[in-house]
C-alpha cells in the first residue's frame, strides 16, 4: 500500500511538531509549510492526499491559499482539514467549496480529529484506549498536572506541547511542576509510562528538574525516583503541603489549608489550542453520531425512495466527512427543510410519494436554498429540462461512480 501524504500547514511550532510525530507514526508522510507563501508550491509538488491548514483570526494568507487552490484543476479536488478559532455555521458552510471537508475549532479534541483524518485518508491512526483524565491548571507560575484513572500515552505525548504552549503564552519563566498521581495506584509495570511522563515534562522549555514536584501515596513512585539518576532532585510527597515550603513564599500566610485553597487551587484559566481531555472522556457522549459530526462542513439531504442507492449515495459522501441526511419522503424532507440546514440537496425527482417536482417548485420560491443535483435513473430529456426551469443546477444519470458523484456535488458548490 502506497504511503499517504499530508501537506501540514501551520504556523505554531508546537502545534505542527505533535501533529507530525503522531501521523509519522502511523506510517503517513508529512510534508511541512511554514508559511503559506510556499503551501501552494509544496502543494503543487507533491499533490498530497490531505492538507491540514492551520488558521488564525486574521486568515487573510490562509484564505489565498484556498482561492489558489480553487483555481488549479490539478488541486481542487484535494480535500482540506481545517483547524481555527470558532466561527459562525454560514462561515463554516462557505468554506465547502475550497474543498474543506472538516473544520475543528480550538481547542481540539484530537480523538475525534485524528479518526476524521484516519477516516479520510484510509489508514486508521493508533489511538490508546487506557482510561485517564489529565488536566493542567496555572496560579501563577505554579502548574498542576492531575491524572486520573490512568496512564495514557497519547494524553501524555499532547501534555508537552499543551504545558510548552502554558509556559510560552503566559512567559513564565521558573515554572514550577506539580504532578498529582494521587488517584492512581501504580506499581513496576507502570513504570515505562512514569517514565515517559517525566520526560515530557522535562522536555518542556524552562522546567528544571528541581522544581518538578510528583504527588503520589504509592511507594513504587518514590522508588522510581530514586533509582533513576536523570531524576535527581525531583521530590515525591503523599501531600500538598509538604511541597509548599520548596514551591510558594509561605511568608504571605500562616495558614497552609488558606494557602492551598486561594492561591492553588483557585487556578487561573487559559485559553489554549489544545484540550488534553477527548471527546471519549465524556461519559455522557453516548451517541456516536455526535462524535462524527464534529467539525462537519458539507451537510447534505439525499432525497431518494429507493433505500438502498440512497445509502450508497450517502456512503459516497460520508468518505469525504460530508454529514448527509436520508429522506425516503419529498414530504417529510420538505416538513424539516430550513434554508440553512443543508448546504446540498441530492435529489431523485422520479419520488414514489410524486413529491420530486413539489420540492423543486417550494426550493425555487425560498430564498438562499442550496444548490439542487437531480439524480435519477432514465430520466427523460423533457423532464430534465422542467427540473432546470425549478431551479435544479445540475443533473446526472444513476448509477453513477462515487468519485463522480462527489466531483459533480463539488463542483456545484463551488458554483
């Protein structure tokens, strides 16, 4: 199998840095565009299977990309991933036909990012699946990084970027490290991933081992540490406030429990690109279909009575992140319809409820209704032409590839 390639642009170091090393190990090539005026040579060169952009507020370079992209017969087809700050759903929707097929606003749940990008690309990527809640919380220059549950590797790869990005925002300059393992009960096989927590801890910039503090109440942890020389002079303690003495000037209050409560555990919030929590973490996330609708551009109504041409429709598109709604019913599809909700409609007019030109006729008389592609088996020549005359934009004739079928609805968006 060919390896897959993905044009990585993004202006953030740390940002750019993870999201190579978790694709490379995957087996995908990652090709980097540090600035956008060399991400449409790069582009060109290499014809990538994926490019993920990277976009800031002032998107003025990422939007010019984009509008190239659109122009070069070779690249439109390319699909794109996005990450930005939120915007509004129309905003969202208008970026379909540039060929963007997911946007994930920031922070990112990178569960469900990185299964969009295995999805579309064809080549699952390796998530670990050990249960763990890792958070980070900043008072100060004192940041407290707390495990729950368990050690998860892919967690703990995101931490190091996610406390350089803390460290760098907010120019700390002697950070103090305080990891709480107080929940976890961890024994010798635990320690492979104690180790390579510490490690990306350390590897953060400005953290000196001195100042990086573990609270934990199982003896194993304490051991570790002390049979591992890279480690010297990190301390492990069973309680917070033995810890304070070395971490806080204790000279502004007498009290410890005072201490603990205002000035460390009242954490200040930051704003952040990276969410160490995902989507799976929320036990109240049971519905999967959520999950895939995260960052979901392009949403399409397939309108057809024959069940089965229509999950093959719908298979077609959900390839590319597309989220599409099956009718079976012109009637029921033309009770939920609202301007906004779509911003494709695929549409069999040959309907078994005769609805097929009812829906043409109320789309053509809504204002700002998306754009129409008739697909119909044998449709006649006088029929085509009464489907144009309502407003359809474009037809085909079933059955029709899928690479067709999704060029074809593409095409229409970008009108």
């Amino acid at each position: 199998m060919d390896m897959k390639t993905v044009l990585l642009i993004d202006s953030h170091p740390l940002f750019r840095d993870f999201l190579k090393q978790k694709l490379s190990d995957d087996n995908i090539e990652v090709i980097l565009a540090q600035e956008n005026r060399d991400a449409y040579t790069k582009m060109v060169s290499s014809h990538p299977n994926l490019i993920i952009l990277d976009m800031e507020d002032n998107n003025i370079g990422e939007m010019e990309f984009l509008e190239k992209k659109e122009q070069d017969p070779n690249a439109l087809d390319i699909p794109v991933v996005i990450t930005g700050p939120e915007i509004d759903k129309t905003q969202i929707a208008s970026l379909a036909k540039y060929g963007v097929i997911k946007y994930f606003t920031k922070p990112i749940q990178f569960d469900v990012f990185f299964e969009a990008i295995g999805s579309v690309l064809y080549n699952p990527i390796s998530m670990d699946s050990t249960p763990s809640i890792l958070d980070i919380h900043r008072n100060n220059n004192i940041i407290f990084i707390e495990i729950a549950l368990g050690l998860n590797r892919d967690k703990i790869a995101l931490l190091q970027y996610k406390l350089s990005e803390v460290i760098e925002k907010e120019q700390i300059e002697n950070p103090k490290i305080i990891i709480m393992l107080t929940n976890l009960e961890l024994t010798f096989v635990d320690g492979y991933n104690l180790e390579f927590l510490i490690d990306n801890v350390m590897a953060c910039p400005r953290v000196k081992t001195k100042n990086i503090k573990l609270l934990s109440l199982s003896t194993f942890v304490k051991d570790f540490l002390d049979g591992h020389k890279d480690y010297d002079g990190i301390e492990c303690a069973t309680k917070l406030s033995r810890m304070l003495d070395s971490i806080v000037d204790t000279s502004l209050t007498s009290d410890v429990s005072d201490l603990i409560t205002n000035r460390i555990l009242s954490s200040n919030d930051d704003e952040s690109s990276i969410k160490t929590r995902f989507y799976s973490d929320n036990t109240n996330n049971e519905n999967n279909g959520l999950k895939k609708d995260i960052g979901t551009v392009l949403n399409i109504a397939i309108i057809d009575s024959n069940i089965q041409i229509s999950q093959l429709t719908k298979n077609s598109f959900v390839s590319i992140g597309a989220k599409c709604t099956m009718y079976s019913s012109g009637t029921k599809f033309l009770e939920e319809f609202t301007p906004d909700k779509f911003n494709l409609i695929i549409l069999d007019v040959q309907l078994t409820d005769s609805s097929g030109f009812t829906i043409l006729e109320t789309l053509h008389r809504t204002p700002k209704a998306p754009p129409i592609l008739i697909y119909s088996l044998n449709l006649q020549r006088d029929l085509i032409i009464k489907a144009l005359s309502l407003g359809a934009n474009s037809y085909l004739i079933k059955p029709q590839k899928s690479n067709i079928l999704v060029k074809k609805s593409l095409a229409l968006l970008r009108g």
